[in-house]
C-alpha cells in the first residue's frame, strides 16, 4: 500500500510539474482577466460538467458566491450540475446530451463565462452547451485532459491538462479553479 501512495504523489507531482512548463500558467491569467471582466460589467460565471467534473462545477462556483480565502461581496455564479429537477425533466424530455444546453440557453447572456469541465474534452452535453454559449457571445473556458477532445477547438481557452490519468487531470482541475478564485479575489 505504503508504494501505492508514494507512486500517486509522484504521479500528481509529475503532472504538476507538466503543467509548471506549459503554456497553461499564461492561460490561467488569461481566464482569469475575462472573468474579472465579466464579473466587473455585471455578468455571470456559469459552470458544468459530469461526475466528478459535476462536483467540481459546484465547489467552483460555491468559491464565488460564498468566498475563497478573503472576505468580500458573493460573485454571481451557477453551476448547472445541481438542480434535479431541471436536470431530470431536460433529460426526460430532450436527452440527457441536452440537459447544460437548455441551460445554457435560458441562463447566459452575451458577456457571461461559461467553464465546461470534461476530461475527455467530447462530453456531448457540455460540448453542446459550449456550442450555444459561443454562439451566444459567452466566453468559453474549457477544462479537460490531455488533447482536449472536441472541446479543444470550440473554447476561447481549453486548459488540455496533460496528463491521461482522469484522477491526475482532475486533480489539477480543482488546484487551477482554486487559483483562479484567488486571481479573481485579487491580492
């Protein structure tokens, strides 16, 4: 067990280290502009993703609305992963790939963020979802592993960790989303 563990804190180093000497550090301050800037002219920051990337949808956005290491005003913030109800009645009525779309759709404005989290990066309902957002006039942040799958192409910013392990990129999903509530609350 003892080198099970040691492995798996060398294997989150190794991926950490990775994303140390990539392009990722200056995606992360651009993110983190765009979403000051949103916040500043009254928008929103909506969040989505599937099993553990629903969980960390939530605890992203309950960074913004509650807070993150300092007091402030909450930021206008949603994660579409938590309301059943919509999300059994979308996924009854329309498909489970439409149930972030029709969200989307009702919720987003021109101006707002939008942050789909997919390590494969081709979850069909977020890739739709970031499909209308763009086209919406959203500004598209995408969170997957490495190659970044569909969502690649169709983010402003798709933060393509590299790792292949979806418990390493998810990892440093949370650790970026934390630095990113930190950017945001500024210093």
């Amino acid at each position: 067990m003892k080198e099970i563990i040691k492995q798996r804190f060398l294997d989150h180093l190794q991926v950490a280290n990775a994303v140390m000497n990539s392009d990722i550090l200056a995606q992360i301050e651009r993110i983190a502009v765009e979403v000051k800037k949103a916040l500043a002219n009254g928008k929103k920051v909506l969040f989505c993703g599937n099993g553990g990337s629903a969980a960390d949808s939530q605890h992203l956005a309950a960074e913004f609305v509650g807070r993150f290491q300092k007091e402030r005003a909450g930021l206008p913030a949603i994660a579409l992963t938590v309301d059943t109800s919509i999300l059994t009645a979308v996924g009854n009525d329309y498909g489970y790939d439409k149930v972030f779309v029709r969200q989307v759709q009702a919720l987003a404005r021109p101006g707002d963020v939008l942050v789909g989290i997919s390590t494969s990066g081709n979850s069909a309902n977020v890739v739709e979802a970031v499909e209308l957002a763009k086209s919406m006039g959203v500004f598209c942040v995408g969170m997957t592993a490495e190659g970044g799958g569909k969502m690649k192409l169709l983010c402003d910013e798709c933060i393509a960790v590299p790792a292949k392990v979806t418990a390493r990129a998810q990892e440093m999903h949370i650790l970026i989303g934390h630095i990113l509530c930190e950017l945001v609350d500024g210093e």
